[in-house]
C-alpha cells in the first residue's frame, strides 16, 4: 500500500520529464494515487510526457491569468476524477526583464506579470479547486528560499516570497475545511525553467560548496518526494509550512 493509496492529485507545471512536477506525478502514482495533469501553452508536448508516466493521466488545458479557464477547472476534472484530494502548484514564470541582474531597471508590467503568475496563482489555483476538496486535503506548491537574495534570480526572488506569504494566509483561511497550504522550498535543478534564466549557472557552485548533504542539481526526486510526503496523510497537523529539500543549504552560514 503507497502513501497516497487512493487519493486523486491535480498537478500542474509538467512540461519535460525533468521538471519536479513531472517526478510528483510519477511518485504519486507508484504511491497509489490517480493523477491529473495541466498544461499551457505547448499542451501537445504536456501531452507527449504524460505518457512517459507509469499510467498516463489525462492532460487538462490551464492558464492561470485566464479567468475561463480557471472557472471551469473544477468542472473539467470532475470529467476525469470526483474530487480533488490533492493540489500541487509547479507553476512559475517571470519576463526576461525581470531575471538576470535587471533588477533595478525592471519595468512594472513585468514585475506583474512574474508575481502574478509566481505567487497569485496560487490563490487562484487553489479556489479553482475548492469546489473539489469537500473532504479536505492538501495543497502543495514548489519554491525557491526566498530569504535571501540570489545571484540572477531578482523580481523571481520577490515573487516567490510572495507565494510564501501567500501560503500562509491561505493555510489560515482554508484550515475550518480541513486543507492543509504547504510549499517545498527545492535546490536548484536543471529544469528548462532554470535554464531560461540567465545567470543561473552560478547556483551550481553554491550548492556545490555549502550543501552539508550534496545535492544534484540533475535529481529532482528528492524535492518531488518531499511535495507526496506533504499530499500524503503523514503532516495532519502541518500548514503554512515552507519545508526545505536542498541538502542542507538554507541552514548554512555564509
């Protein structure tokens, strides 16, 4: 019997088979679980990695700034699955303006768009699904430590300290329906996202010299088993939490 026996989990954010998202699908689905996928944009290539997971889930169409979309999410589900007993935001995106040490010249409309996307999707993700989570369950979103300030990473560093924010008032408003708000704060991996930003090379000596456990920046496992770890009935009592899997780097001194 897996940790998720059982449960149907709606991810978002596959988009290769070496995204994080990807390896939650996959997981969830050896621990037990009927998976979902969405996707945007290039959906017949979400589609085409799908199908390299063990069941291939059916592929849902999702922006998140599209109001349509999001207003009929539940509906096109509850095609596919009768409630939603997990949720895991993967979803993440900043203008080019806004990454790469431009972060003084930054305009505002990319700033919007990169928190609009980042952080307040999460909201809205997760009220697209509540007509779904009747009978509780958990919400699990991907981050990257936002306490700091990281080499290239600028307006996307600031989004994310907004999802974390985020996470917390959702953690308060949504625990009277018994869902749990919870982010991953992962190390960096080498997923098309992080290769979109410039600069991000320089996080693979940082991680290389500071991380007490290692970290592989080709493995996105270990963070993928810390988001089923989350949707899984082990952390009852756990919300508004940002749990790190990145080797140990986020406790370290400089």
């Amino acid at each position: 019997m897996g940790v998720l026996d059982g449960k149907q989990i709606l991810v978002t954010g596959v988009l290769t088979d070496s995204s994080i998202a990807f390896h939650v699908a996959r997981i969830a689905q050896q621990e037990g679980a009927r998976v979902v996928l969405t996707g945007f944009g290039r959906l017949s290539l979400v589609e085409r990695i799908a199908r390299r997971l063990p069941d291939p889930p059916p592929v849902l169409e999702l922006d998140v700034t599209d109001s349509d979309h999001l207003d009929s999410l539940a509906e096109r589900v509850r095609a596919h699955a009768d409630r939603l007993d997990g949720v895991v935001h993967a979803i993440a995106n900043a203008p080019q303006a806004a990454l790469g040490g431009n972060f003084l010249s930054t305009e505002w409309p990319d700033v919007a768009s990169a928190v609009h996307v980042s952080a307040y999707s999460l909201k809205s993700l997760t009220m697209a699904a509540l007509p779904l989570m009747s009978g509780g369950g958990a919400i699990v979103g991907l981050d990257f430590d936002a306490t700091r300030a990281w080499p290239a990473y600028d307006w996307m560093g600031v989004a994310k300290a907004a999802l974390e924010s985020t996470t917390r008032y959702l953690a308060r408003d949504l625990g009277k329906h018994g869902i749990r708000v919870n982010l991953v704060a992962a190390g960096p991996i080498r997923t098309m996202a992080m290769r979109s930003i410039p600069g991000a090379e320089q996080f693979e000596g940082l991680w290389a010299e500071r991380a007490p456990l290692s970290w592989d920046m080709a493995d996105a496992e270990p963070a993928a088993r810390g988001c089923v770890a989350l949707l899984s009935d082990w952390f009852p009592a756990t919300t508004g939490e940002i749990v790190h899997v990145d080797g140990g780097v986020h406790a370290m001194g400089a």
